[in-house]
C-alpha cells in the first residue's frame, strides 16, 4: 500500500511548499473581489477549480498529486501555480481535496462541460501536467482537448482493477468507481498533441503503466533510478523547470531531455540507486566501482569549481 508519499518531499516545480507573503495566500492578490486579475474558483467536496487568465496566449492546466490532498491552509494553491504566474500563463488548476484519483461525477462533467464551452479555444498551446495521481489526470482529461499537450510524471494509466491486477499500490484509489468516463488512458490520445511521459523504466510498476499507453504521439523519457519520483528528482538536478518551460513555450526534444538528465551523475541519490541495483543483482564490484567514481567525479567538480 502507497497512498502517502514521503512528507519531506515536495513534487512541485518549485520545491518546497508556496508560500505567499504578508500572511495572504499567493491567489489574492488576483483572484480576490478587489483583485487584478480575471478567473474564478468553484469548491466541491471532493475537488476545487482554480483559473487565472493571464497575459501570453497558453493555457497551462494541472491537477494536484497525494502530497497535497489533506491541506486545508489557506495557502494552498494548485501544482505549479507560481510557475505558472512568473511565466504569465493563464492557469487552470485542478485540487484533489481526497486519495479518488479525481474519479468524481461532478468534476468529470465539468470538465467536459468546459470543453464543450469552448473554454480551451483561443489559446496558442494547452498544456496539461501532473505527477502520479495528477499525471493520470492529465492523461485524461487532455483527451477532452484536441491538439492538447500533456507532461505526465510517473503517471497511472488507470487503477482499475480489472485492466491492471498487478497494482497493487493506492488501496484507496483502487477502491473508486472506474466506471464512470475518463477511467483509462489507453487509446484515448491519438487526438493530442505531443504527450511527454517521464517514468523510471527499472521502476516496474510505472513501466507497466507505461506500457499501456500505445498512442503514437506519446513519448517516453526515461529518468532511470529516480523510481516512482521523477519529477522530484529533475528538479534537484535543475531539469524540472527547463523541461517545463519547454513543454509550455516549444517542444521537448530527446536530446534536449536526455543532456539535462546528464545532470543525474552528480546527484547522490543517483549513485546510491544505481550502486544498489548492482549490489541486489549480484554484482557487487560494480557496486563498489560505481561508489568510487561517484567521489572522484564530485572531487574533480568541486575542484574546477575552486579554481
């Protein structure tokens, strides 16, 4: 069971919990009656809607992953809301106020009643993100909006039992109604645009997701050994807000991806996980080799670094 993730870790694009200052919380100073900024928010039970119209002509859409789900501060503000706002991008956030997996009737129809309203027109790119729980909900609900495109971190394809017997994490998720419209992300995004899934391939329960995902338009970006935390572990090794603004401004290229995950070599956690996987397969020089170069690596940076 994994309903929780470690409360130390924050999987948002900016790191550590958004504050806002002066004891207000960051949306007031547009979102509030005397505010300047145009948009709306509507509270359900189960899930709240936060929109920003902002200045460029993109429209980044998001949903909240399990780290945020019990925050009841006033602080609190959709996945990437400051990133959004210091890149001038309207902004349509998604909060999960429970482990449902966004699996809500109400929600579910007013998204699609979005869709049909033209709310998604007129914008130069949609872009819809997430991580995990949010990632699968960017998967699809983009299927909503034709042209759409997605970053999806270490999403779920669906948690329905009977299509995936094999996850066995998220009890509760598990739990839902997966009979009700947008349950499964499999071929059903032919009609959007580019969508970029990051995933560990040695992480099998995510690789498995992955695989379910047979849409021509999807490509995978491998973040080896950062196991069911991608989007955390690009953002200690500085790719998280580059890989954004890529998805957000132009395109995610392969080799664009795979330079900034160069980055990884000087990360411990990286070491750490790759020194295991050699120890656990019974090659534990390997083990030992890749924990030797690691230290003459970070000595040889440090001291160019010094110079």
């Amino acid at each position: 069971m994994q309903d929780t993730p470690p409360s130390d870790e924050s999987e948002d694009v900016d790191g550590a919990a958004v504050q806002a200052d002066a004891q207000l919380p960051l949306w007031f100073s547009e979102l509030a009656p005397g505010g300047d900024g145009i948009g709306f928010i509507e509270k359900s039970n189960r899930h709240s809607l936060m929109f920003v119209r902002r200045l460029r002509p993109v429209l980044l859409v998001t949903f909240d992953n399990l780290s945020n789900v019990a925050d009841k501060s006033q602080e609190r503000v959709p996945w990437a809301y400051k990133f959004a706002l210091d890149h001038h991008v309207s902004h349509l956030g998604v909060l999960a106020h429970g482990k449902q997996w966004y699996r809500d009737p109400q929600l579910i129809n007013r998204m699609q009643q979005l869709a049909d309203s033209s709310f998604f027109d007129g914008y130069e790119r949609v872009v819809f993100a997430g991580t995990s729980m949010g990632g699968f909900a960017a998967l699809v609900f983009a299927s909503l909006v034709p042209g759409a495109h997605v970053l999806a971190f270490n999403p779920q394809s669906t948690l329905d039992p009977e299509l995936v017997p094999w996850e066995e994490r998220y009890w509760i998720g598990r739990r839902q109604d997966w009979t009700l419209p947008l349950s499964d992300a499999r071929g059903i995004l032919g009609k959007c645009g580019p969508v970029s899934v990051f995933y560990d391939p040695y992480f099998a329960p995510d690789h498995k997701h992955f695989e379910r995902l047979s849409d021509a338009n999807v490509t995978p970006y491998k973040c080896w050994y950062s196991n069911h935390k991608s989007a955390v572990f690009l953002r200690k090794i500085d790719a998280l807000k580059p890989l954004m603004h890529a998805g957000l401004f132009g395109e995610i290229t392969e080799p664009m991806f795979y330079q900034l995950y160069r980055g990884r070599r000087q990360l411990p956690w990286y070491a750490g996980a790759l020194k295991n996987y050699f120890t656990e397969s019974g090659r534990e020089q390997m083990g030992l080799r890749v924990r030797k170069s690691f230290r003459q690596y970070r000595r040889a940076l440090k001291s160019t670094m010094d110079d």
